[in-house]
C-alpha cells in the first residue's frame, strides 16, 4: 500500500488533467456556437 502523500498527489494530477480537458472542450464548443451563430444574427 503506498503512502497517502503518493494517493493525494496522483488524486489531485488526475483531477487537474479532467479538470484541464473539461475547461478545452468547453472552451471549444463556445467558440463553435459563436461561429454558427455570426451568420444567422447578420441575415436577420
């Protein structure tokens, strides 16, 4: 069994890693809907 220290620190790098990618997607998919919807609000 490894120290708690070591399960700490690998607990806390795996939630900064979801955490990151969650914040890229999220990010991504703003922009992607901004984009689709510059068009449409300039024909109206």
């Amino acid at each position: 069994m490894p120290p708690m220290k070591t399960i700490l620190l690998f607990l806390s790098y795996c939630i900064a890693l979801i955490f990151k990618r969650t914040i890229l997607n999220a990010n991504n998919l703003f922009n992607y809907i901004r984009k689709e919807l510059q068009p449409k609000s300039l024909n109206a």
